[in-house]
C-alpha cells in the first residue's frame, strides 16, 4: 500500500489546458473519489495517475516516488475499466491470472492467489467460464478479481458501475466499499454519480470544467459546501437556489416573502445573494412561505414536491404523506439555509 500525491500536476491538449494545477494527497489506505459532470477532467486525471497519459506539467508521487517517468506496467498499480477489459478466449481463471503469467510465476502461485480473490468475490463457482457465458456483474467481479490478484499498491477505478443496471449498481458499490475495508488499500475512484462519492469515500474531490471545487470528508462537503457548484453537485435530489435581497435579518425574495438568514450570519442590507435550500430541509407548515404545487412523487419511504416560488422552481423532500394536486398553494419552511455570493459562486459566511 502507498500514498499517492499529485502536485500542481495539469494537462494541455495542444494550446488547450484541460486539467489545472491540481493538488490532491491520497492517504495510505485511504478510499478517494474523484466526482463531477462528465468532461470535467476525471478521467484525464486517473489515467495520468496509472501512466496512460502523459502530464503536462507538475508531479505525481506513489509511495513517495515521483513516477512521471515511469511506465505504467512499473508504478505498481492496478486498475479497473469502465467496460471490463477482459480476453473473451480466456477463461475466467486465465483472465484473473493473466498478470502474474506474465510475470513467469508457477500455475501453483497462480491457483492460489486466483482462489483467494475468487473466495473474496464470490467467484469460485465460475472460474471455467468465459466472460461471454456472466452477467455484467459478475464481468465486473473478474475485473476487481484480476486487480486484486496482482496485489497492488494502488487500486485505479474509472467508473466501474456505469454498464451495470441500478439494482446491481447499489450491490457492486456495497461490494467494492466492503472489498476496500478488507484490503485495506489505497484506491481513487472516478465516478459522475455524487451518490457513489457520497457513500463509498473516506475523502471526495469535486471537479468541474478541470480545476478542483472543493476537498473532504462526504459529510462535509455536505453539510459546508464552498460554492454553487458544490452545493448543487452534491446532494440528490439538488439544493434549491433562490436570489433575492439581505433585509435586516433575513432575504427578501419577492415583496412580503422573505427567507431567514443562516444562524450567526450578519450582512449588510440590500446585498443581491443567492439562498440555498436542500429539499429535505424543507417542512410543510403553516408558518411557511407560499409556494404553488406543480407535481408531487410519492416514493413510499418519501413524498417528492415540485413546486414554484415567485417564479422559481423548487423541490421538497418530506417524510410525510400528503394528498397534494397540481395548483394547490401550501406553504413551505426552511429548516436550514445557505448563503451564496451571486457574481463569484462563493458562500458567503
């Protein structure tokens, strides 16, 4: 196991700067997930990290060596596509132990390490199979199989799940988290779906547009989003902005509506912000302000509301069922609110 550091590393397609100076420190066993929208830079980056592509500029350390130079076959990590990668000849064994027969290792050394992964993945059943004859799941097991069996410094992941539909989805995440706490070791998984980052890492990175958001623990970026764009990235369904105008002690958004200011928050009046709310921070209550019913989705456990405010669509998420129809007026209170800075994205504090 190591820690991986990248240093003011970027990328340049030509003239053009796709990924700009980032500055990440994955821990000794630490589970790292890169997330953002597609063509946010992501890939680009893992794939420099395992030595597919070249950097442009900056430093990657793997077990505090610098391994710019260095070929990917020789930075000791392991790495898990999007689309399996697996040799439709081989059978599974063949494929899983693919790497140490190149490497000239005995077939016993082989078995062994083949079963021990097979064990851990629920394999051993299908070591004579080829890929053609699993599901997308179980392709999806032989290509963890076939990284654990090198048994890596690093684990690479580049969206692993993406194939898989969304029940097999939820059980491949649980898999992959229980496999990591197992192993104990290093991985940084790429991934666009803010839930996988939410529940599978010790630490996310949020990128966008190839420049880094925000660092931290899924709950704080959560609970202390930096900006905008985090705010809205994280969370599902998203957070809901409103602008409006700081009056005394709380923001008006419309003449007679107004949303309370975040605790301790002191600005001066007559500021343009943005309000931030999470659906789930929203109550039906009387005290509330007026909002125009749009569309509600029941989903047993919660009651899904669209609605509109002055204009503005809104989502609320209530534990509560309630018989609600398109049109109707009730009332929406916010529990909790953030503060944004219009021009800059930036919370304000």
């Amino acid at each position: 196991m190591a820690a991986v550091t990248l240093k003011g590393v970027y990328k340049s397609f030509c003239t053009t700067q796709v990924v700009h100076g980032i500055d990440i420190a994955v821990e000794d066993g630490e589970f790292c997930v890169l997330v953002g929208p597609s063509g946010c830079g992501k890939s680009t980056l893992l794939r420099m990290i395992a030595g597919l592509e070249e950097i442009s500029g900056g430093d990657i350390e793997i077990g505090g060596r610098v391994v710019n130079q260095v070929a990917p076959k020789e930075r000791d990590i392991a790495m898990v596509f999007q689309n399996y990668a697996l040799y439709p000849h081989m059978t599974v064994f063949d494929n899983m132990a693919f790497s140490m027969k190149l490497a000239g290792e005995s077939r016993k050394k082989m078995r062994e390490r083949v079963e021990v992964a097979a064990n851990i993945l629920g394999l051993m059943d299908y070591l004579d199979r080829y890929p053609r004859q699993l599901s997308g799941g179980q392709r999806q097991r032989v290509a963890m199989g076939r990284a654990i069996v090198r048994a890596p410094q690093v684990f690479l992941f580049d969206e692993p799940l993406s194939n898989l539909d969304a029940k097999l989805r939820v059980a491949m995440r649980t898999e992959i988290k229980a496999l990591h706490q197992r192993l104990k070791t290093t991985s940084i998984y790429v991934t666009h779906d803010q839930i996988e980052a939410m529940t599978m890492a010790d630490k996310i990175v949020v990128m966008n547009a190839g420049k880094m958001e925000q660092v931290g623990s899924p709950l704080d970026l959560y609970d202390n989003p930096a900006n905008l764009f985090v705010a809205g990235f994280i969370g599902s369904p998203a957070m809901n902005f409103i602008p409006g105008k700081i009056n005394g002690s709380s923001v008006a958004i419309a003449p007679g509506i107004e949303l309370p200011l975040p605790a301790k928050t002191r600005l001066e009046s007559n500021l343009d912000v943005i309000v931030g709310v999470r659906p789930e921070h929203l109550a039906v209550s009387a005290t509330g302000v007026p909002v125009e019913v749009v569309v509600v989705e029941p989903t047993g456990a919660d009651t899904q509301i669209f609605c509109k405010l002055v204009g503005v669509d809104i989502t609320a998420v209530v534990r509560e069922r309630h018989e609600f129809h398109p049109g109707e007026a009730i009332r929406l209170a916010p529990q909790l609110t953030f503060l944004f800075d219009p021009a800059s994205g930036a919370r304000l504090a």
